[in-house]
C-alpha cells in the first residue's frame, strides 16, 4: 500500500497529482488491488453526461480482494470480531480464512436457490456475521444487495423489495438489541403478504433471538438446515468494473426513498482508499466502527473498506445504554479496541448519563477517534477529546453521504491538524466548490455556500436504482456539471471545510436521514389529518428532532397525536416519529398553495422574530395562532 499517506506534505503532494493526473494517480493504485483483467481507460464518461466510469473494461470480483487475496498472506489473522449483545455471551472470531469458507458456503446456499448474477437481494437482518457474510455472499455471486435496516417497517420494507424486484429475503427471526427483541421475520411476513412482494420466491430465516416465528411452506427456508450441505468454495462470479454492486435506499427531499446505486470497482477502490487514509489502521490495531450494516456507514466503514485492507473489523450486535451507559467503552477495555468510529448522537446521549460511566474505564488502547452521520456540535466533541480519548486521540470528523460511498472530507488521523466541528479537508480525487444561490462559484476563501463536488471520484453513485432521470434532477442539475451534495458548508481561512446541515427538505435525526415528504405523506394516510407540514428543529441530543403540524378534521378524536405517532411507525418505522405534533386551523401558504417551511421551521425552533418577506402569504393571522400554540 504504497498510497497510503504519510505526513502533510505526501498529502499535499498526493492530492495535487490526483487533481492534475487523475488517471495516472487512481491507475497506479488499483494496481495493488487483484483483477481479472486491467483496465482500458481509468476514468470516462462525465457528470454532464450522467455516465461516469471507472475502471472501465477491468473484470474483478471484490470478494476476491476482500478475502481469497488475505489467504496468501495472513489466514489466520481474525478478520472478525463480533460481540453480542449480552455481556455474558462470548464473543465470535473468525479468521480470514474461515469468513471466506463461511462467504462461499452461504453464496453456494443463496446461488441453491436460484440467485445469479444481477438478482437483487434483500437483507433484512439485525447485527449478526450473517448479515455481513449474506452482503460479501451476494458479491461473491455478483447479485445486487439490498439491506434494508432493521428499524423500518413492514410497509417501507415492501416499499424498498418491490422497487429492486428483489427474489430472496434473508431476514432473523428476531434481533437483539439492549433488552428488546425486533420481530423481523414477523415484520417480514407483513411486508411479504402485501402485493408489492409478489416477486419474492424465497426466504432465509437465521436463526438468532430463537423467539417463535412461522415459516411458510415452499417459501421459508431455515438458514442452518440449508448450510449444512453446502461446500466451501464457491468460485467468485466475473463482474464488470461498472456492473452493480448494490443498492441502498436513502431518503431525498421528495418522493419515495432513493436507491442509491454503487457499482463495482470504483467503490472497492474508494472503500478501501479512504479506509486506510482516514483511520492510519496498522497491522495489529483493532478497529471498531459502532454503525448498523443497514446504513452506508456500516456498508463501507464494517464489511468492504476494513477487509479490503486485511484489517480487522469488529461487529456489535447491540445498543450503547445497555446493560448501562458504560457498555461502548467496557467493550474498548476488554478488547483493546485502538480505533472507535461512532456518531454525535451516541456520545451526546453517553454525555448525558453522566461522566462516572465513561471514566471509571482505562481507555488506554485507543488511538484514534472517528465520528460521522452529522455535525459534531463544540461540546460533544470536546467531551469525546476529553473523557474518551484523554486528549491523546485525534477525532476524525469524516463527512460524506450514502451517494458518495465513501469520506470526501475529513482530517487524515494524526496527519490533519485538527479543528473541533470541521471535516477540515477533502481527500485527494475530491474538489468541492461552494456555490452561492445564484448559481455562481464563491471564489473567495473564507466563505458560506453550499457544498458541491466538481469532479467524479470512484466511489460516487452511478444512479438511482430504476430512474436516471430523478438521479440526474435530484443531483446533477442544480449546478450543471458538479455533484450537488444537498448540504451547506462554511470554508475558513485556512481552506478547512464546515458542514452546517442540510439545505433542502432532509432531517437528520440521531445521524439518519429522513425526508420531510415522507413523514407527511405517512401522517396523511391517517383519515382524520386533513394536511400536514414537518420539518425538523434543533434537537440536544438527536440533533434534530421531528416537528410535524397537522390539521386535523372535525371526527378526530383526542387520541390524535398517538393514532398520528402509531401511523407513522407503521409506514416508515419508529426512527421516523415526530418529536413533537402540533394541531393547528391553517398553515402559512403562500398564494400559489406552497407551505412556507421557513416560517414553521422558525417556530418550531422557538425563534419568534425575522420572519423574513411574509407579503405573499395568504392569511398571516395562522402564523399568530401557530406561534401562540408552539410546542
Ligand atoms: C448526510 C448524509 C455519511 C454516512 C452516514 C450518513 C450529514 C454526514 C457528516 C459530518 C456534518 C454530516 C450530511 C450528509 N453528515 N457526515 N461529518 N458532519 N454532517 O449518511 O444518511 O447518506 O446522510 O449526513 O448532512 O449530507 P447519509
């Protein structure tokens, strides 16, 4: 790994070469990874096209960089560590070696029921090395994976099957998680008796939590029974450079979830690029990232960016308050976890608990700290210096999103100088531009705008599963020519970026992004809410909770708030449940019938004055009635 960066000035030196001879650069580091056949052109397409490629013309399989190539060198050297939920249950470890036979027996078990090349597969499972060794199963394969995170409900699972046509569901029976157990497979069920779901033909029940489940005759098939026959090897499928590695669904401004889609080589490339920059992992430290596979988080930063650097990744099944607060870091001393990757949210909520559950912990194996999914506020991330890391561990505050695969911006551990709340700089093969709202690059240095990429990195998302058209409206067109990435960001002096949040209608609760759309088209399907606005406001330690302001028809009963809370986690699931529901008479509309959100998200912040240009409303005399009943 001759690219891995060392000091200030390989970085300077490397991400000038990137930006001056991209191909040269990204050519010269793919060739330390394994390939079928090389390449004809590093990069081609563009952004205006909408066709970017990487690699193009190279065959690969990622599994193979990601497993059989470890066997040559280190067999034995564990590639998992997976620590359960209960304390007093052991931990599981599984060499290179034994991950890529338990890889090929569950890719020969999915291919037993029919799966090949381009299927999609659905993996709705809690945090079990099954789930891991499902997603390399499905590379191993060259089908498309699908994980649909463990919170979502049975209608937005049936919603994220039926729009990948996925044919095989693995799911859990239940997953564990703090003291509660999540009924997956009967969540399954659900979805799968909606007829959405007719094109799934089979399911593949682990079992976990062992709580009753049903199975369905020629449908349901038990994990363990149908691993018992199956061989070890299974040879890796030829994939394309560009061919699809998987979709993930993520939520936009409008309309349904989005199915980001990742394809091949880039997203080794960068996975494993990023990987090996950001955290500096050396031979014998151990890296734990704390995020949920379901999210891209856990898709680069647990399964594809650690093993494709021959590291080792841990996998925890469960929740950082249980049995107490103190949970993350009894797990960092008892097995001397050097590199810790987690969210705002959690170390908010830890830093609410209290100090003596953090400080009674040595803490003396870490070496570098990471945290990801939203802004890191001045406090929180002075907590973690302090009681976390004992001020001796750099915080890595790496931003990027599940379209770009991977970090974009972040400081390079013990490389970057530090500065508390900013992704500092972006890596090399990144260019990001600020724009200002009429379209124009901010030229100066120290200035605000929002946060575009000029130049295609490999990890970038190709598309959105089914609808190139809304993926080159959603992200391409704002800004012709550049990845317009949906967030504001502040540039200092000195060249270090700042993200500020969102620009557009996306929430980001506890690091997860939710669509404001969304969570109103779910509260409408209530039959007594006549209309309602959400938008998010300033959160302790969510970040951002969920405020939604209904108007509700004159049956509705007393109980409304909580027939609205039960809608909601019917059809997206608990993570997307108002904070806070606010009946209201009207809703400040403009004269052409647009709910004027900046108002409401005014109010719901409890930010009572500046309400700006309000000549174009229709009726100001609501905003008086909303402001008088704010919650
Ligand atoms: C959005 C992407 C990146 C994986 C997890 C979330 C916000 C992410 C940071 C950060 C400030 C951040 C942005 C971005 N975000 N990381 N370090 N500082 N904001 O992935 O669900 O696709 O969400 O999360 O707003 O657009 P995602």
């Amino acid at each position: 790994m001759d690219w891995r960066i060392n000091s200030m000035e390989d970085y300077n030196q490397k991400y000038e070469k990137a930006l001056n001879n991209p191909d040269a650069y990204w050519g010269d580091i793919a060739k330390s990874f394994d390939w079928f056949k090389e390449w004809n052109s590093v990069r081609s397409g563009s952004i205006q096209d909408a066709d970017m490629r990487w690699f193009d013309g190279a065959q690969l399989n990622i599994t193979v960089n990601c497993l059989d190539r470890h066997l040559k060198t280190q067999p034995n050297k564990e590639a998992l560590l997976y620590i359960p939920n209960d304390p007093s249950e052991e931990a599981t470890r599984l060499t290179y070696k034994e991950l890529h036979a338990e890889v090929c027996k569950t890719a020969n078990m999915f291919k037993s029921l029919g799966v090949k090349k381009g299927d999609r597969v659905c993996l709705y499972m809690s945090m079990v090395p099954e789930l891991l060794i499902s997603v390399l199963a499905c590379a191993r394969l060259g089908a498309i994976h699908s994980v649909v995170f463990g919170g979502f409900s049975a209608q937005a699972l049936a919603g994220r099957i039926e729009d990948a046509s996925c044919t095989l569901v693995v799911t859990n029976d239940g997953g564990l998680r703090g003291n509660k157990t999540i009924e997956l497979k009967k969540i399954t069920d659900d979805a799968l008796a909606m007829k959405e779901c007719a094109c799934v033909k089979n399911v593949i029940v682990h079992k976990r939590a062992g709580n009753e489940v049903s199975m369905k005759e020629g449908r349901d098939h038990w994990w363990h029974d149908l691993m018992k026959d199956m061989d070890t090897q299974c040879d890796p499928e030829v994939m394309e450079a560009e061919d699809t590695l998987f979709v993930l669904y993520t939520s936009g401004s409008t309309g349904k979830p989005k199915g980001i889609q990742h394809t091949t080589a880039g997203y080794m490339v960068w996975a494993a690029y990023t990987f090996a920059n950001v955290f500096q992992v050396n031979k014998d430290d151990l890296y734990w990232c704390t995020a949920d596979i379901g999210w891209i988080t856990g898709h680069t930063y647990i399964t594809y960016g650690p093993l494709l650097n021959g590291a080792t990744t841990v996998m925890f099944e469960g929740v950082p308050t249980w049995p107490d607060a103190g949970r993350f870091w009894d797990i960092v001393d008892q097995y001397k976890i050097t590199h810790f990757y987690t969210a705002p949210t959690a170390i908010r909520a830890l830093m609410g608990c209290g100090n003596e559950f953090v400080d009674k912990y040595k803490l003396d194996s870490l070496k570098v700290l990471g945290s990801v999914g939203e802004p890191i506020n001045e406090e929180a991330w002075h907590w973690y210096d302090e009681h976390v890391g004992k001020k001796k561990c750099p915080i890595v505050d790496t931003w990027w999103q599940t379209e770009t695969g991977g970090i974009l911006i972040s400081p390079l551990a013990g490389i970057t100088k530090l500065k508390p709340c900013h992704a500092t700089l972006p890596l090399p093969g990144v260019h990001p531009v600020l724009m200002n709202e009429k379209g124009e690059e901010i030229m100066e240095r120290e200035a605000e705008g929002n946060l575009c990429i000029r130049n295609p990195w490999p990890g970038m998302v190709r598309t959105i599963y089914g609808d190139h058209e809304r993926f080159k409206n959603t992200y391409l067109s704002a800004y012709p020519g550049m990845y317009f990435t949906g967030d504001g960001c502040k540039r200092d002096a000195e060249g270090f970026y700042r993200i500020t949040g969102r620009v557009d209608d996306v929430i980001n609760v506890s690091g997860h992004r939710i669509g404001t759309a969304e969570v109103e088209d779910a509260i409408d399907q209530h039959p007594e809410v006549i209309e309602a606005a959400v938008v998010g406001f300033p959160h302790d330690i969510k970040g951002q909770g969920i405020y939604a302001y209904i108007i509700i028809s004159a049956n509705a009963g007393d109980n409304i708030q909580k027939e609205v809370l039960d809608t909601v986690t019917k059809f997206i699931g608990p993570i997307a449940k108002p904070d806070k529901i606010q009946v209201v008479k009207g809703l400040p509309k403009t004269r052409s019938g647009k709910i004027m959100r900046r108002i409401l998200r005014k109010i719901a912040a409890h930010e009572f004055e500046n309400f700006g240009d309000t000549s174009t409303l229709l009726d100001p005399s609501v905003v008086d009635e909303i402001k008088e009943g704010v919650l």
